[in-house]
C-alpha cells in the first residue's frame, strides 16, 4: 500500500492532495479531543462524576401501576430529594440560577410533554430573590403513549437524563438519571402506591386555569397595574398580602419588589413592580397568583394561572 | 374548578394590606453611570472618571462561579477581553464578592487566578465591601455592564443569550456585549440595551 502511494503521488498535486487529505480529519479530531478535555476538567471542577455524590437525588415516580391506566396519557414526576439547605429552580428561577431540565430517551410510540411546574418558594439572599424548590419536589410531566408502545417487551426501560442546577451559598450544576422498568403489560414493575399518591397530590395543587377571572395590565412607569375581577360565585373580600403573583418570564417583574394588593370593590387591582430588564415590546403578563400559607405549618396553597394582556398609559 | 377557586378564596381573610414603597435601584439606560473609585489587584486605584472619552466595559467576576466558569473555559471572556481592549475598550473585572464568601480574592491570589485564565482585562477591581456591585445593582457573576465615553450607560444585562452552564453553548449563542460595543463604536444606536442578566447570585 505506501510502496503503491509512494509510486502514485510523486507529483506534486497528489502529496499535496493527499496532505491535506490528512490534516483536515486531523484537526478534526484534535478540536473534538480539546473540546472533550475542556468538558471533562469542567464536570470534574463542578458536578461530581459519581451521581450518588449529587446533592439532589432523583427518581421517576409514575402516577399509575400501568401504562394503560388512563387514557393514552400518564404522568411520570421526576422526584428530586434536595440535600437541607440547598433549593433547586423553578421555570423562572428569578434574579439567578437556571431551571431543572428533563431529557426522555427516545422510546417507540412514547410522547412526553412538558414539566408541569408545582408552586415554587422565594428566596431571598442578600436583596437577590430566586424562585424554587427546597427539600424535595415532584415535577409532574404528562406522557402521551400510542399503540407502538403497546408493543413492549419484558425489562422495557424508560429513562430520562436530568440536568439541574443546585444552591446554597454557592451552585453546582448537577446531573443525573433515573429509570423505570415496564413488563410486556406495560406495568411499572417498580410500582409504589404511596409514591403514587404524592404524584396525585402534586397534580391536585398544580396552578388551576383562572376560568372565568377577568384579568387585564397596564404598564404605567415602573409597575404593572393589574386589575383582575373574580367570578361571581368568588367569596371576596380577600386578604391582598397573602398573594404573590409568580411571572414566567423573568425580565418583566422586580423579583426583589414588594408587590401591592388591594382591594377596589369586586376586583382586586395588584401593583407589580417591573424589572429594569422588561423588554420595551411587553405586551403580556404570563404566571400564576399565588396565596400563600398564612399560618406556620401550614401547607394550603393555592396557584391560579393568568394570561394578562398588557397596554401602556 | 369551582373547589379549587373556593379553596383558594377560603384560604384568605379580609384585610388590606399596604406594600413599602419600593426604593430605585441601580442607574437605566442613558442615564450617568454611578462614579467610582477602586483598587485593583496590583494595588493601583481606579476612577471612571479616569476613563472619560472610552468605552468601559463592567464584567461581574466570581471564578467559581459555574456561568464564569463556562465563559473562562470556553476561552470567551479572555477572547473578548483581549480583543475589545486592543480596540481601546477599557476592561474591568469587578469582584464584589464579600471576605469568606465564594470568590472573593486577596490581591495576590486574583493576580495568580487572571494569569493562570489567560484573562486580559485593563483591570481586576477589588469591591469586598460590594459598594459599586450595590451601586449598579449587580445581581449576578456575569452580570455585563457597557458605559459610554460620556460616562452614560450604553448597555446591561447578560453576556449572551443561552441562561446555561455548558461550555457548547457559548460558540452557538448571541453575545450582546460584543454586538453592543460593534455598533457602539461604529457610531450606530444599539438595539437591545438591557437583557435579563443570568448567572451565579453575587455574594455580597
């Protein structure tokens, strides 16, 4: 063979061909070995290789014993246990951090959906507020399934790769998977019914759809005032300073700002402070009103979700 | 439906209650950038008034910090330092970060740590006491500051547009500091001027 090249490539146009031939899968390759360096001194500096090293432990809990409980959808919570002290984000994590995200390995006839955010907690540190979760949560995401998935063998695995990013005084991009087993009936063959039920409760006190609230903005300077007139069936007067309006985009609100709310008759007029970081071009106020426990121990809450058009004075 | 509203309505008593005023923060755009006055790491002192007449460029700095981290390693933060600094920008990395909190550094040790990155900035400051990060109500390392040469501020927010701490992020990304400074200093009007900043909250 290199008796033969030598032979074919005495000229020059073939060395030179054949050199860069060479040279380019080369760098190539030198580029992907640099990058995977660069990767791995990072994961070595910041997000511990042994997954059991994570300060958040993950899980995925179906809400059913089986695939085919309801129809063609199930919920499957990634369950994050969260070392004391340390939180995890929500979807708008506030003035820092970044959300907690689920990749679903790709199985036949399966469709997972989105995160469907439980209410989070505020977190003040330093006059900087983030949005999340401490301690524990279950982060519900609907998984649509068809007949292909129907077709399972025995020791079918469903798995997701997790990335989140973990605080206290100081973050630590983490990473993890989880998996669940299914039999050919499509059971979960690690079924718990307790877990189950947690999920059940998850999805109970998810933010409900603000059906028949009417809800419209102004941005007026440096607040958006909100007027919101409840259904008639409502019990107001309601007490203003156990709400908290949550927005899912993080530029539009002051996260750190007290917000106001009154009441004005049958509606409930709310004055959230903007964010120096609210694009010119706003035009809607997308979150949930929160009302927060008002007793210590308490865990009553509850989340309505809005959609507010927003117009300018 | 109807059980969650009354819940949530059921979970409330009848008051009012009236929120404190909330205080301005920080300096917006086009408006005069907060004077300062601080130590780098070689122990010399730093004015903005020094620097009247040049495009100076804030970078909140925590080296531990997971969204610095990816900047630093990606090579992206010493690529723009060097290469905006040759052009006449002055560079400062401001670490705000408070004694015994997550990046701080003494002197010595913040003179080793921006040779050890290959980082080219004009300057390292040296803000322990967290005035100035107060003063431009810097939330977050890399949180990205842009003043003009009338000493006004020309941009702030974060560095690029993908809120990540993956290095493979940032050849994909949009960088608003250097789109800024482009059409800044090509005389043009910039067209974003404030994002959501992103990253690691500044330990004050």
């Amino acid at each position: 063979m290199n008796q033969h090249n030598r032979g074919y490539c005495r000229h020059e146009p073939c060395l030179h061909r054949n050199a860069s031939i060479s040279t380019i899968p080369s760098v190539l390759l030198l580029s992907v070995m640099m990058l995977f360096v660069t990767t791995s001194t990072n994961a070595q500096l910041f997000s511990s290789a042994n997954e059991e090293e994570n300060r958040v432990q993950i899980s995925l809990v179906p809400s059913s014993s089986s695939l085919y409980h309801n129809e063609g959808v199930v919920w499957i919570a990634l369950h994050m246990d969260i070392l004391d002290g340390w939180h995890v984000y929500w979807r708008n994590p506030g003035d820092a951090g970044l959300p907690t995200e689920i990749r679903w390995q790709e199985y036949p006839g399966l469709e997972p959906g989105e995160i469907h955010w439980p209410v989070p907690s505020r977190f003040d540190e330093d006059g900087i507020t983030t949005y999340g979760y401490s301690d524990e949560v279950l982060l519900p995401v609907p998984v649509r399934f068809t007949e292909a998935s129907s077709q399972s063998s025995d020791n079918t695995v469903l798995s997701v790769q997790a990335n989140w990013l973990v605080c206290k005084d100081i973050c630590i991009p983490e990473s993890g998977s989880a998996e669940l087993r299914l039999n050919s009936e499509g059971v979960f063959t690690d079924y718990d019914a307790s877990a189950s039920a947690r999920v059940h409760h998850t999805l109970e006190h998810l933010p409900a759809a603000a059906d028949g609230w009417d809800a419209t903005g102004t941005i007026d300077g440096t607040s958006i005032r909100v007027v919101m007139t409840p259904p008639e069936d409502t019990n107001l007067p309601l007490d203003p300073s156990t709400l908290y309006f949550y927005a899912y985009d993080g530029s539009i609100l002051e996260h750190t700002a007290p917000q106001q709310m009154r009441l004005d008759g049958r509606n409930m007029e709310l004055i959230l402070p903007t964010s120096r970081y609210m694009p010119s071009q706003t035009d809607r106020l997308e979150g949930i009103l929160v009302a927060e426990p008002a007793r210590e121990g308490s865990t009553a809450v509850q989340a309505l979700e809005f959609d507010i058009p927003l117009s300018r004075n | 439906m109807k059980t969650t509203l009354l819940l949530f309505t059921l979970a409330l008593v009848a008051h009012v209650t009236a929120a404190p005023a909330l205080a301005n923060r920080g300096v917006g755009i086009g408006e005069q950038a907060p004077a300062f006055t601080l130590t780098d790491a070689h122990g010399q002192t730093h004015s903005l008034s020094d620097y009247s007449g040049q495009y100076v460029v804030l970078e909140w700095l925590n080296h531990d910090c997971p969204f610095v981290v990816k900047h630093y390693n990606s090579g992206n933060m010493q690529q723009l330092q060097q290469s905006y600094t040759e052009k006449g920008v002055v560079w400062f990395s401001v670490i705000s970060s408070a004694p015994g909190e997550q990046g701080y550094l003494e002197p010595d040790e913040a003179v080793a740590i921006t040779a050890e990155k290959g980082a080219h900035p004009t300057a390292v400051l040296l803000d322990p006491e967290g005035t100035v990060g107060r003063a431009f109500d810097a939330r977050v390392t890399p949180h990205m500051y842009i003043i003009d040469p009338e000493g006004n501020l020309a941009y702030m927010g974060a560095i690029d547009d993908i809120r990540s701490t993956n290095v493979d992020d940032v050849p994909r990304a949009r960088n608003f500091v250097s789109e800024a400074l482009d059409l800044l200093m090509a005389g043009n009007a910039v067209e974003t001027t404030v994002t959501q900043p992103y990253g690691c909250t500044v330990k004050y």
